[in-house]
C-alpha cells in the first residue's frame, strides 16, 4: 500500500513545545485516566509510543499497578528526560522503562506488550506502515492498540487512510472511541 504523503511531514513536535502537551485546559480536555481505563488491566505492560514528556505515562503506570511496566518510547532524548523526571516525582519510576526510539524503530521485543497507546505521533511518521508493523509485532495475541490523532492536523480522510494503512499492518478496527479535539481508533 501505497504511503500518504501529503500527510507525512518530516518534522517531529519539538521537545521545547512539550508545556503545550500539559497545561491545565488539556488536562480538562483529556483525562489520561477515562481514556485509558477502558484497555488497561492491573499486571499488564502498556506501550506509550511517541511518549513526549510522559502526559499519558504516569496514570498508564497507575493503570497497570506495582507488578505492570510501561514502556515510554520517544523519538527525542529531552521529551524522555522531561517524563522520567515527572515520573520519579510522582514515585512511579520502577513500573516505567524508557527507551529513545530512532527514527528507522522502535527497537521493542516482539510480543512485549498487552496495550499500546499512540496518541497524537502517527502523524508525524513518514513511513505510517513501517511504525504500525512494528506496533503489530510488538503486541501479545489479544493486544490492542489505541491510536489518537488531532483533528488539527489531521483531516479525516487522511486518519481513514491511515486505518487503511493499519489494515495492511494486520491491524483491524475494533471501535471508534470519542475523544475531544482528535480522531480515535481502537485496533487489535
Ligand atoms: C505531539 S507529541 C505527543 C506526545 C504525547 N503522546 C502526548 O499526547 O502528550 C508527539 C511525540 O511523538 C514523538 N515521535 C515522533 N515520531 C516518533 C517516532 N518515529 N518514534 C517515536 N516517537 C516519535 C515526538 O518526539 C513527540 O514527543
């Protein structure tokens, strides 16, 4: 399958615009925890792809408790430092591993993960196919992923193509769960 170009950019949100990813009005827009809640079971290990400075980290380690893990990937050094530290004011560094992705991988173990969010980052993957595959590859039989993207940036023709995309990753619709200012997919 072909890749949407006119979508892709080669440009990631930069580390410094982290203070827009949480603020007091997205944490009304957003609440990580009725997001999240309906996927994540105690014990699990959720995958937070394109973690930028950790908004949805911390309540995904509330979510899969003292004996879950999250892995917090991101592309970009500072956004991870900016999350870990969050994470170890908040006492919930030993369920967090954080890793730096590259731009070529996520570089995750295959069948690692039980939950995988992408939240708001698929729009800035050039290559949409190779990140979901490796999401797809990345997650136990049963495994779902939720992908968010904002409706800002991204036309819904666009989000559509990127289902499509999803598909030939092996990766089916479930549902279409509402969340605000975005366009949302839960895929298994
Ligand atoms: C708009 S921010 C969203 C951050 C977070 N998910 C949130 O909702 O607050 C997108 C993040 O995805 C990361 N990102 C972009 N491309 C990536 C890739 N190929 N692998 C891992 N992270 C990536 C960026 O560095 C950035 O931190």
């Amino acid at each position: 399958m072909q890749e949407n170009k006119t979508v892709s950019r080669d440009r990631v949100c930069p580390w410094w615009f982290s203070g827009v990813l949480d603020n007091p009005l997205r944490r009304w827009l957003h609440k990580p925890q009725a997001i999240l809640e309906p996927y994540v079971r105690l014990g699990q290990t959720a995958l937070d792809i394109g973690c930028g400075p950790g908004y949805f980290t911390l309540p995904l380690a509330g979510l899969v408790g003292e004996q879950g893990l999250v892995i917090a990937v991101d592309l970009q050094q500072q956004m991870l430092e900016q999350a870990r530290r969050r994470a170890e004011q908040a006492g919930l560094l030993p369920r967090i591993r954080f890793q730096q992705a590259s731009p070529g991988g996520l570089g995750l173990e295959p069948g690692c993960a039980d939950f995988a969010l992408a939240f708001w980052m698929v729009h800035e993957v050039p290559d949409k196919l190779g990140l979901l595959r490796q999401v797809r590859d990345a997650l136990r039989p049963g495994g779902r992923l939720l992908l968010v993207e904002p409706l800002l940036e991204v036309q819904r023709g666009d989000f559509e193509h990127t289902l499509e995309i999803a598909s030939g990753a092996g990766l089916q619709v479930l549902s279409r769960p509402q969340v605000r200012f975005s366009l949302a997919a839960l895929l298994a």
